[in-house]
C-alpha cells in the first residue's frame, strides 16, 4: 500500500490579525455568481490558523492546511507563506 495522505481543505487567505501566541486569523475571499442578479459578487469568511513558530506578519498572504481540531475554533496549520506583506 502506497502511504498517500488523504485529501484535506487547503484555503489561501489575508492575515488581518495576531490573535495570541501561535494563532493568527486569516480572511478569505472567494467570488460566487449571484443566484438572482447573476451578477459576481464576494463573500467573506475569517478562519484562525495555528502557526507553530510565529513567523507570519499582519498583512501576509498564506496557505493553510485543514487538520484535526487544535482548540474550539482552530482546524487550520499554516502550510507556506505565499507572499509577504506590509504591516501597518
């Protein structure tokens, strides 16, 4: 048998705050077609990242990887950094 990982959520988002040590809440944004005005619109949704060593930065764009629950709120690790940001 071969060891492949089975298939988990991975989401690309904003990280707008540091909310404790290891955590930072991320913003993603995804586009969907408005189902009467067929019009494209966007939807917002905010998800708290577990980053082990605290090397993410407000303003940086990162990817997240779904895995068991770490805490009530917290079921994503920070996999890479995509892009580093300014922080404000």
């Amino acid at each position: 048998m071969s060891s492949v990982q089975p298939h988990k959520r991975v989401i690309v988002g904003k990280v707008v705050t540091k909310t404790g040590d290891k955590s930072v809440t991320i913003l993603v944004e995804r586009r969907v077609i408005h189902p009467k005005y067929r019009k494209i619109v966007k939807r917002f949704k905010r998800y708290i990242v577990h980053d082990e060593n605290n090397s993410v930065k407000v303003g940086d764009v990162i990817e997240a990887m779904e895995c068991k629950p770490i805490s009530k709120r917290k079921a994503f690790t920070l996999r890479k950094v995509v892009s580093v940001g300014v922080e404000l």
